[in-house]
C-alpha cells in the first residue's frame, strides 16, 4: 500500500475518533455489556488497509482507560486487529452482499477474544455469558451502525474520500 499524507491523515483522524468517542462515552464502552459507538467504524478497513492499523492504535489508546488494565490494552486491542484484518480482506472480496458481511469480523473477535477476557477477570460469570454480553454490544454498535455507516461512505463521495484518504 503506498502511504499518502491524505491517507495518514485520514488514519490518525480515525484512530483520535475511535479513542475519543470512547473515551467520552466510558460508560458504556467498558463492561460485561460493551456498548461502543466507535465500533460502527470497524467496517472502514474494507476500504483501505491503512485502517487496519488505525483501528488498532485507537482502541489501545481507548483501552488505556479500561478497568482491566494492561490486559485490556495488549488483548483488547488485538482483537481489534485480528477483525480489521478480516474486515479487509471482506472488503477486497467480490462477495454479492459483502456490507451486511463486513462488520462480522468485529462482532465474532470481539465476542470471543473479549468475552473470553472478562470471564478470565471474573467479570462474567461464564465464558458463555461473557461471549452473549460483548456480542450483543456488537451486533448493535459493530453491525446496526456500522451498515448504516458504511451505506454512507459508499453513497457521499465526500465522507468516501475523508475516510479513504483516497
């Protein structure tokens, strides 16, 4: 991937969003029930690979306000990772109805890999629980908002380009 400045900047400008939007609202982004309105942003890796990584730098430096200390900050944001990573790869596909496909990825590692850490904290009662709590959070934040978010960037040249950095 060649690196721009517009596309620099359109990474750090995401990575500060995500962080800030869930900073701002703690008390819903961190929990046995997660609801982050910055999720709705983890389908912008199907549109540039350069937000794999800004997705990742803003949810450890969000994480570093987690209860869960650096836990959170190193698996959390791994998780993160390993669904824009996914989410890209959706993104490069020729699938039919890849939209509704895109925001999956966020849902299932957060689910899992989160789900998994509040249990392992004590947090959830059960693996099982904790895997239901954080996926819900998803569905609605990752999945609802973020269609709606990605069915905006494909319709406004504007936002397209904002958050492309193309």
């Amino acid at each position: 991937m060649k690196f721009t400045t517009r596309k620099l900047v359109s990474a750090a400008m995401v990575a500060a969003i995500y962080a800030t939007l869930t900073m701002v609202l703690s008390f819903s982004g961190y929990g046995l029930i997660q609801y982050r309105i910055a999720e709705a942003l983890t389908v912008l890796p199907a549109f540039s690979s350069i937000h794999i990584y800004s997705l990742f730098v803003g949810c450890m430096i969000a994480n570093l306000l987690s209860p869960y200390g650096w836990l959170d900050i190193v698996v959390g944001s791994l998780a993160s990772l390993l669904a824009a990573i996914a989410t890209y790869y959706i993104g490069k596909s020729k699938l039919k109805y890849k939209k509704y496909l895109v925001p999956i990825p966020s849902v299932l590692f957060n689910a899992l890999i989160v789900g998994g850490l509040l249990y392992y904290e004590g947090v959830a009662p059960t693996f099982l629980i904790g895997f239901l709590h954080v996926g819900w959070g998803q569905i609605v934040c990752a999945y609802i908002l973020g269609i709606l978010f990605y069915t905006l960037i494909e319709k406004k040249t504007i936002l397209k380009r904002v958050f492309t950095g193309i």
